[in-house]
C-alpha cells in the first residue's frame, strides 16, 4: 500500500513538470516550423502559419515595425485591418525569406512563455524572441526580431 501512495504522490509532483516539458517542446516544434515556413518562397504557406500559429490577440494587432537606417534616423509604419495585419505579417515574413532563407537555426532557448531562437543567414543573424500564450495550445503571442550582421 506505501508503494502505491509514493506513485501516486510521485505522479502528482511530477504532473506539472510533464505539462512544463510539453509547453517547451510545443514552443520548440512551432518555432522551428515558423523558420521552416520563412525559408519556403510561399506567401500562402505564411498566411496558414499566421493563421494557425497566432493567437487572435497577436493576428488583429496592427503590425508595427521600427527600422533604424544607418544614419541613426527610425520610421515605423502598421497596418488597420485584420486582413491587412496577415498581409503585413506575410510581408513581414517576405523580409525575413530574403534575409533568413536557407541559413539554420544556431540555438533555442526558452524561458517561461518566451523563447529565443537565433538564425544565422547569408550574413545577416537575427534573433527571433517568439512569446507564446499562456495556455494550450501555446500559440504565438508576440514576436520580436533583432537583426545583425
């Protein structure tokens, strides 16, 4: 009967090590394809990956980008529409394809709900922090994208 009370005990502390472990491999899996999808020349492919990888929260937020040219001056621009936000997110996506495709993935890390995921490309490297919702089934939340050479 002890033997039995220790499993149980062990199975109940263990639990949320396993849900943990899980939400990382998700992050993993999903960051790992979302470079797979970047790399592909498909703009449709991209619209699925937004569509079944983002949370809604993430796909109706206009899409802000901030690039710093090499004088030191910023512009940013965004989109207003939900269609317009998967078409910015997919013309986002176009950049990345120019700068990242067929390079590879160097590292993975993740951290809670956040995930770093460093690419290396032609010679440019980006660091993509990926935040991902809170709950199953863990769909991307926010994403940052550092870029450098």
């Amino acid at each position: 009967m002890k033997k039995i009370a220790i499993l149980i005990l062990f199975t109940l502390l263990s639990a949320p090590l396993l849900a943990q472990e899980s939400m990382e491999k998700v992050m993993e899996n999903r960051a790992r394809e979302m470079y797979r999808v970047i790399s592909l020349n498909e703009p449709d492919a991209w619209k699925k990956f937004i569509k079944e990888n983002y949370t809604k929260a993430l796909i109706d937020k206009p899409m802000q980008a901030k690039r710093q040219t090499s004088d030191g001056s910023r512009s940013s621009g965004s989109s207003a529409t939900q269609e317009g936000n998967i078409e910015g997110k997919a013309a986002m996506y176009q950049m990345l394809h120019n700068d990242f495709a067929g390079g590879k993935i160097s590292s993975l890390k993740s951290t809670g709900e956040t995930l770093t995921m460093v690419v290396s490309g032609g010679d440019m490297t980006g660091t993509f922090t990926l935040r991902f919702s809170k709950e199953k089934p863990w769909l991307i939340d926010g994403i940052g994208i550092e870029v450098g050479n």
